[in-house]
C-alpha cells in the first residue's frame, strides 16, 4: 500500500493461463490493484475479454474485461509500480530487463533470468534472505529489478525438502513428476497427445529442476549465491491432470532419521513468514496426510487456496532412506500464487519504490 492506496499494478501475458489466473488472484486484493494489461501484437488494442479465451471456472472480473490490452513495452506501463509478467521465455528474456531499467519492479514467472547472479529466485517461506541480491541488481539496472520464482514443479519440491534440508541435511535425492497439462500454457498438448498416454519428456523441465534447487538452498553474500552442494535427480512426465503436479521423492538425509522423525519436521513446518500477515500465505506451507493414498491431484490441489504442498506416504526407502509423495498446484502456489506472495513480501519490506 501507499498510504491507504493500493499499489498500480500491470500484467504481461495477461490473456495466457498464468496472466489469467493472475487476474482472477488480483480481484479485490488489498494491496494491489490491477491497472493495465498486456499481450502479444495478436492482442495489443483489443479489450481483454476479447483477445481472451477465458479458462477459469470464476467469471472474469468486470473491471478487468474492458481494459484495452497494451502492448509489452515499458513505456506503455509507465502507470505502473509493479509488473507482474506471465511472459513465455524468449519473449521475457526480450522485455523483463527494459521494465527494470525503466524503473519497474518485475515479478516474473518466466524462466529467461532464474539463474542470473544477482536475481532473487524466491520462495518467502525458504530464501527471504535472498531479498538482499537486490542491491546489487538495482545498482546495476539504476532503480528497478527483476524477482522470479522457481519452475513449477521445483517451488512445490523446495517447499518440501527445506525443511528437512534445515532439520537433518539433504546428501541425493532423486525426484520423479508426474506434471498437469495446465503447465504446457494455453496452446499446449493436443488430447490425441495425452488422452490414453504419459509423455516422458519435459523440454528443460530435468535440468531446471536439478540447478534451481541448488541455488534456492544457496546462501547469499557479496550480492551473488553461493550453491548448495546437495545432489538431485530428476525424471519429468506429462500426465493428463489439468492441475497440480504430483512428485515421487527419495532422499537420502544425514544422520539417517526415521519416517516419523521426517513426519514430525513437516508438520511442524510454518516458513520464514508465517508472522507477516502476507494476504496469500497459506496457514500451513506444508500439509502432511496420514491416509495410504493421499495426495492424489483432483482431491488435494486446492489445499490452503492452492498455496500448500501437500505430502504424504512417508517412509523408508530401501535406496536412500526415506521417500514420500508431494503436490503441489502448478498455476497458483507455482506460477501465479507464487509471483502474488513474492511481491506480497516486497511490499512489506518497503520494496516497491513509486515512479
Ligand atoms: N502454466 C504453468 O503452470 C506455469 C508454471 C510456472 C511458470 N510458467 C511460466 O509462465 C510463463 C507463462 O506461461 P503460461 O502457461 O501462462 O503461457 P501461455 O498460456 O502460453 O501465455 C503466454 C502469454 O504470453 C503472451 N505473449 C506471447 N508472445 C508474446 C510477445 N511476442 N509479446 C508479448 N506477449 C506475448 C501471450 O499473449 P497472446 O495471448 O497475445 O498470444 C500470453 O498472454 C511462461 O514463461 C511459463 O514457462 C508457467
């Protein structure tokens, strides 16, 4: 807030999946308020309703379907604090950095600067400290900067392994995902591609999973990360959920605790915010299940409003120690929701300067 005003806030790539359920998280918040929105050329001077293929189950905000779609420039969010961005990669890589030397803060869910020296890859639960990167980047850009979240099958991962990182210490871990069609974007896979099928491959998706771990646990000084020595192994599927992505976990923990010691570490789990009063932070970041078959993504995915990790099924594993289930909501805790609570942490640190 400014005073008793909501921050200005824009969206680009408003009119795809993560733009959408952006704007459906931002109605009636009491912080922000949306002010502009933009897309591709396809879309630029069209009114967001039109240039939209709506597909959300909640109808689409008044205020928001009769705004005229800008194009992706700086200058045409001069009005804006804050951009939201919902870009494709190639494109954001192309765009984020104009936004922030013009001044903006950006909060992006692209993967274009995740492993740049001096951006934040934040989860608020897990690395707030990793905020201070940003007086590096603001030197070098002049005011504004670029904060981004991890890929959506690592922020469900992260949130569910720091704390056994913390608690025990993570040695190797091997992960196998299971991931909804909702996180190949509004044009993804045809249904004869998925109906009747499991896609073995995720173009990138391994590698993101295996380095942004590392520089999430990473610890930060002299305004750059240094990368946790943990190992990790990553197998990626498509299966034809619509949301949230299911991982297989097994992990090979220091000191070799038990499934009950592990159970124990979860539960208790509340994060590095738990205290700030974040509009979008979930009660609990990590809901653990007791039930043999739990989490399973139809029932599970909207847990804590689509925030929490759900775990379940821990126990031993005959490989490395301990293994487990997680979920996590792909568009809201690992896109959208997760941009939302990164600039909710900005805010309350007195990070969104006015321009
Ligand atoms: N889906 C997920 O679960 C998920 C999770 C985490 C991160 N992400 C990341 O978030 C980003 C958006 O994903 P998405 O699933 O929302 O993709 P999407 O549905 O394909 O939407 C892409 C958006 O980018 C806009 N766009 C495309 N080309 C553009 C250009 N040249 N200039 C300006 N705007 C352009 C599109 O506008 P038009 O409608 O005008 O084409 C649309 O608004 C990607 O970087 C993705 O990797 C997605």
């Amino acid at each position: 807030m400014m005073g008793n005003k909501p921050h200005r806030i824009g969206i680009l790539g408003a009119t795809g999946l993560v733009g959408q359920r952006l704007v459906q998280l931002l109605e009636g918040h009491p912080w922000f308020h949306v002010r502009a929105v933009g897309a591709s050329e396809r879309s630029a001077g069209r009114a967001y309703a039109d240039a939209t293929s709506w597909r959300l189950p909640s109808a689409m905000p008044a205020e928001i379907a009769g705004l005229e779609v800008r194009r992706c420039r700086a200058a045409d969010f001069d009005d804006c604090t804050l951009v939201f961005s919902g870009l494709d990669s190639p494109v954001a890589r192309e765009a984020e950095p104009d936004f922030a030397a013009a001044g903006h803060a950006v909060v992006s869910n692209s993967s274009a600067y995740r492993q740049a020296v001096d951006v934040p890859l934040l989860i608020p639960e897990v690395n707030p400290e990793h905020l201070g990167l940003l007086t590096a980047q603001r030197r070098r850009t002049g005011g504004g900067y670029i904060v981004t979240n991890p890929n959506c099958s690592t922020i469900g991962l992260a949130l569910a392994v720091a704390p056994l990182h913390e608690a025990f210490g993570i040695k190797r871990m091997v992960v196998t995902t299971l991931q909804a069609i909702s996180g190949a974007g509004a044009e993804g896979p045809r249904a004869l591609e998925m109906l009747d099928n499991v896609v073995p491959f995720i173009p990138g998706e391994e590698d993101k999973l295996e380095i942004e771990l590392a520089k999430i646990l990473g610890r930060v000084g002299d305004g750059c990360v240094s990368f946790d020595g943990l190992v990790v192994s990553a197998h990626c599927h498509r299966v034809s959920t619509v949301d949230g992505h299911l991982e297989a976990v097994s992990v090979e923990l220091e000191g070799n605790p038990s499934p009950d010691d592990v159970g124990r570490v979860l539960e208790t789990y509340r994060g590095k915010v738990g205290e700030l009063g974040l509009p979008s932070s979930p009660e609990r970041p990590i809901v653990l299940r007791h039930e043999p078959d739990r989490p399973q993504p139809r029932l599970d995915r909207d847990t804590g409003n689509g925030m929490a990790v759900v775990v379940g099924r821990v126990r031993c594993c005959r490989v490395l120690g301990i293994k487990f289930e997680l979920l996590s909501h792909n568009t809201l805790r690992g896109a959208a929701g997760g941009t939302l609570l990164n600039a909710e942490l900005l805010a309350k640190r007195g990070l969104l300067v006015e321009r």
